[in-house]
RNA sequence: GCUGGCGUAGCUCAGUCGGUAGAGCAUCUGAUUUGUAAUCAGACGGUCGGGGGUUCGAUUCCCUUCGCCAGCUCCA
C-alpha cells in the first residue's frame, strides 16, 4: 500500500507532491479552488466534475453562457484570493440520504445523480472555507498550498462525454510546484505549437488540403512526396528482404465483398455510401484484406508455401466525422503499409515475434524509440467464436511476453474480426498516436473459406495476420514532421544540399557541382540568384535544408566548396568529393 | 456530428463605433555582384468565405450556409 493510500483515510494530505499521485492531488485541489471561485464569481452555476488530467485539470460546469476570456481572468483573480485565504480542506463523511439532502438543497443536481449511483452508504465530501463538494479526496492540507496555477482554455463538453447529455461549460488549468515548472511547461506548449506538422506542412511546402477537394484528402506537394517516395523506397526493400511479396488492388470492389467479409455489417460507419454501376453496388475499401485474400485464393496453396506474406501500400478510404479530422493525423483517404500473412496454427506466434521485430527495426530507422503497447481485446461488436478470438488473444500475448514488451490491455478495442497489438508513437504532444497495428484474425478467412492443403492432402483453414508498421503514411509523415520540428535527417530531407554561388562569376563551376550531386543521387537544388550570400543561406535555413554549399571565388580558384550545415556550423572548404562521400555516407546509414 | 471561437491579398496579420480596405513577406520588373539568417526601388495583387436580410449605403449589424481551429478519452 502507498503512503497516498493510507493518506486516503484521513482528512487531507501533507506528501511529497513531485510524485505522480501526488501532483494529482495537488492538482485535483487546484480543480477544486477553481470550482469555488467560479461558484462565487457565477453563483447559478452547476457543478459536474473536476479530475485532475494528464498535465493539469478540469472542471465542468452548467452555466447559462460559456466563459469568456475575460471570465478566465476573473476566474484566476480570485482563484488567489482563494488560495491567499488558505482555508484548510476538510474530509467528512455523511450518509448517502444526507448527502443527497445536502446537494439537493444547493441544486447540484449532477452530484445528485452521481451520489445515487454510488453503491456506497457513506459518503465523503470535502470542504474549503463555504465551498462543499463530492469528492473522494484526498487534497492537500489547505488552499495556500497550491502555488503555481494557470487556467488555459475553454471548451463544451457533454456530462458524462455523450452527445444525446447536455453540453456542459469546461474549464482547463494546470498547475505546479512551482512558478518555473510552470513557465517550462507554458514554454513546453509554445514548442508544441512551433512544432505543429500542419503549420511546418505549409511553411515547408509538404503538403496541403484543399476545401474544394475535401476535409481529411491530403494533397502531398512535390517536397512532402520525396519524403514519401524515400519512405516508401526503404519499406519496399525492406519487405523483400524480410520475405513479403508485394501486390496491388483495386480501390473499390462490388459490395458483395464487404458483406461477405463482415465490413458491411461492423464497420458500416466507417463506410462511404455505395455506388451503383451497371446496377451491381460497389463500394470504395475501407481496408485492403478482401483483396490479398483474394489474390491468395486465385489457385490453390501447399501447407509448404507458408507463411505466404502479401504487402500493398494500399490507400483506403474511411468515413470519419468532421470534427475529427486533423491535418495529417486523422483523415479520410489514407494509405495503410499494410500487409496480410497467411500461416499455419503453428507458424502464428513466430510469425506475431518476426513482424514485431520488423516493427521496432522499422520504427527505430525513424527515430522513435519510445512508445505505448496495447492489446486490445474483443469488441461489442464482433464476428467469428469465442474460441476463436481467445485463441488470437493469447498468441498475441504470448509474443509480447516473450518480447519482455511492456503493454496494456485495451479492453474492448479490438477489430471487429480479431484482437490486435498496437504500438503507440509519442509526438511532442504528449499525444500517443496509434501507428502500428498488429491484428491476428480467424474470421475472415472462415468467411472467405481461406485454406491450404496439408499434409493429409486436406484442406485447412488458414490463419490471418493484419499488420501495418507505420499505420498510414499520412499519419506517420505528420508525426515524422514533428518528430523532426521539419528538420528531417539528411535522407529523409526533401533538399539535401543548397549549392549557392556569391557572385555570378562562379556560376559555372557551380552547375559542375550541381550536376555531379545530382549524378551521385544527391537531391541538390542551385541558388545562383544575384542575392546576397546571407539572403541566400537564410531562405535555405527556413526551409531547412541540412547542408548548404557556398561557392565564391577562393572556393573556385581552390577547386572546393564551402560547407554550413542548418546548424549553422561551418565546415570550412573541401573537396566536392569529399562532401559526396560524406554526405552518401549519412544517406546510406540514415543517420538522425 | 455537437458546443464555442475564427474566416480580410498566395502567406502572416492590421483596420473599418456602417461611407466598398492596408502593412510585411511572397510574386513580377529594374537596379545592385554582394563571403555565412533579410540590398534597394517600383509594379501586380482583394466583389473583406458563400447566400439572404436590415439600411440611402454592409467587409462592418442580423440570419443562414460552408470551411478552419479547440474541446467533446481521463468520471466524486
């Protein structure tokens, strides 16, 4: 038991704060002092809840208009009146008819409806000065406690996170220890903002949406796609080498297929609206796996084939609503690096070990070595047997616990066809954005009778791997963005090296140079322009570009360049060559 | 989808308490030939997101519609 937990009982804490329960405490008070300002300040206004939130907190309240910013400022005003008052936060405990009473009598009929649902005939509340709420505690000892707070932002939020309640009026804050910790942290969320892929997507030139195309249609400009043909050049050879054969399908198919699978039936709400051709309905794919089932039924397969490994950088269209849709991250046409493994019972969990090594392989290549692993179980909302699902559920977890993976389980996650593993990127959001999937299926190939001949010369039902490593290349490029602040490693970087000359003068010997980097592969771009060098270097710094090559006359009479790289070190005058062997060299090992 | 906020030149933004708009950057033209993050000058560029209403007059006020942004997961 942790000292917090026996702290629990009595009234209210004195612990140390840094740790992880105890800053929710700290800021689960602060919830609670923001409640009481806004209670004095907004009299009518009704309590919902205020839990203390990954780095801060909120609190949700029924009022007649939504706050303003202005409101904000008053709210925090008299938060440190509060605060400077440093009533003490005092536990007790009453029974439910009471508490009921109590709550009754002040109108907080949504604490009303939270202390009927409570199976417990005691219960706690907890005051400071004339303020009284539900609450479970604990709380530090007293309002003066809390030092550094800043309310952040306003936003509606239904009571109890469903759109058929009322939308009630949320307010979040954060706090800390201290004043600087709060500084760092209010810093820390400018970075993210400095960061943010969509604003470094249009300043970089790497892509955009376009209304008149659609919300969620990403339009990959010739600098994004690059990086996208870089990206999709390594995962190609890199599942040859690992033993997958790579296939294309159709981006729609009659809508018979989408019955059979089951997509139809789960994952309608995912789906765009048929379409009708010649009278038959076709519908536009979701998801790729009909297809590589499909191609794998095109003739019969040896129990010896297997596992038969089928990978399509396959785009798929899925139906998300509106106020989901996020630059890059969450959209509605995306392509999915997606790839089906057709094995045998006994094949399955070497097969789950191989593609989770590929996975960290893959994801380390990008710089991503931190990351939350899921397994998420079994939906509402499913096909196949109860045997079946356990069947997949414990392969996975059999090969995340021979990985000596840390996971979590997800409960109710899952596809509607299987259980998957996924891994989670952390971008400097704090945000964990689902990237790699990992699903293991036995249902759909007892819908489409996927089988292969064994042994015994019978046939056997196969079974299915689902797996995309990077998820979706929009996804993964937006996270990649801000991964890198679009300072992408030199393979990565859509121009590697700016070759610019001082005076017209070098101009010559300065295409010589262009043109030996091109030959080489180099994604080298020329700046000859009658610019100064400083006007020169500094659009080449904007847009990033991790080196840049000067040229003047001492470079020419010398027969070398002078190389800056964007981190504004200079390297002096070498050798083209020199700077080619170097610069592949960086390529080739796709150095950070 | 819901709630709120926002929508002015290609971009970032200012402005108009109702009298049809302005800056910087970008673009184009010219001059400048320059040594490590912005050379100078000129020109071009907008029916102020779309539609409707009020008004002598709307970019401004009202309604509606579209789009974008934030939140809608954290359960006393």
């Amino acid at each position: 038991m942790t000292a917090i937990a026996k702290e629990k009982k009595k009234e209210a804490v004195s612990l140390d704060y840094s740790t992880k329960e105890g800053i929710e405490i700290y800021r689960h008070s602060a919830s609670h002092i923001m409640a009481e300002a806004v209670k004095e300040l907004f009299p009518d206004a009704r309590l919902a809840i205020g839990p203390a939130i990954e780095d801060g907190f909120y609190y949700d309240f029924d009022v007649e208009r939504p706050f303003t910013p202005e409101d904000l400022e008053k709210i925090e005003k008299r938060m440190q009146e509060i605060i400077k008052r440093n009533a003490s936060f005092v536990r007790e405990e009453i029974s439910k008819k009471d508490a009921i009473k109590l709550f009754e009598s002040k109108g907080e009929v949504y604490k009303v409806e939270l202390i009927n649902e409570l199976n417990d005939e005691t219960i706690t509340i907890y005051r400071q000065g004339s303020f009284v709420d539900l609450c479970r505690g604990p709380h530090v000892l007293s309002t003066g406690k809390i030092k550094a707070f800043k309310l952040l932002s306003t936003a509606g939020a239904y009571w109890r996170g469903s759109e058929k309640n009322k939308m009630l009026q949320r307010i979040y804050g954060t706090s800390f220890l201290t004043k600087e910790e709060l500084d760092n942290y209010l810093k820390k969320l400018e970075e993210i903002k400095r960061r943010d892929h969509r604003r470094l997507g249009k300043e970089l030139d790497l892509f955009s949406i376009n209304e008149d195309a659609g919300g969620g249609l990403i339009l990959w400009h010739p600098k994004g796609a690059v990086i996208r043909k870089t990206i999709e050049d390594f995962w190609r050879n890199e599942h040859y080498k690992n033993g997958y054969e790579l296939v294309y399908s159709p981006h729609m198919a009659r809508l018979d297929v989408w019955r059979t699978s089951g997509h139809w039936d789960f994952y309608r709400e995912n789906m765009y609206s048929p379409m009708t051709v010649e009278d038959v309905e076709y519908e536009i794919k979701p998801m790729n796996c009909p297809f590589h089932i499909m191609i794998y039924k095109s003739h019969r397969r040896s129990y010896r084939e297997l596992p038969i490994k089928f990978a399509e950088l396959g785009t798929v269209y899925r139906y998300e609503r509106s106020g989901v849709l996020h630059g890059l991250m969450r959209v509605r046409g995306f392509t999915q690096d997606d790839a089906h493994i057709f094995c045998r019972p006994d094949q399955l969990e070497d097969e789950i070990l191989k593609i989770l090594d590929f996975t960290l392989y893959m994801l380390m290549t990008f710089g991503f070595s931190e990351y939350d692993i899921y397994l998420s179980t079994r939906p509402e909302k499913y096909v196949g047997s109860l045997e079946n699902w356990e069947k997949a559920t414990n392969a996975l977890k059999f090969a995340l616990e021979n990985k000596g993976l840390k996971y979590e389980i997800d409960p109710g996650e899952g596809v509607f066809y299987g259980p998957k593993i996924d891994l989670k990127i952390k971008d400097v959001l704090g945000r964990a954005w689902q990237c790699t999937t990992i699903q293991v299926d036995f249902n759909l190939p007892e819908r489409f009778d996927v089988t292969y001949t064994a042994e015994d010369n019978k046939p056997h039902q196969a079974i299915m791997i689902h797996r995309a490593l990077m998820g979706s290349l929009e996804r993964f490029f937006g996270v990649l963005i801000e991964h890198y602040a679009g300072a992408f490693p030199v393979w990565l970087s859509p121009v590697q090296a700016v070759i610019m000359t001082i005076t017209d003068s070098q101009i010559e010997y300065a295409e010589g140079i262009v043109e030996m980097l091109k030959r080489e592969g180099i994604r080298a771009e020329s700046d000859f322009r009658g610019e100064k060098i400083g006007f020169k270097i500094r659009e080449a710094q904007l847009m990033k570009a991790p080196y840049m090559l000067i040229i003047g006359d001492k470079e020419v009479k010398a027969g070398a360049i002078a190389v800056r790289t964007r981190k504004g070190e200079d390297l002096g005058q070498i050798k083209a060559e020199a700077f080619l062997e170097k610069i592949k060299k960086e390529i080739e090992e796709k150095v950070a």
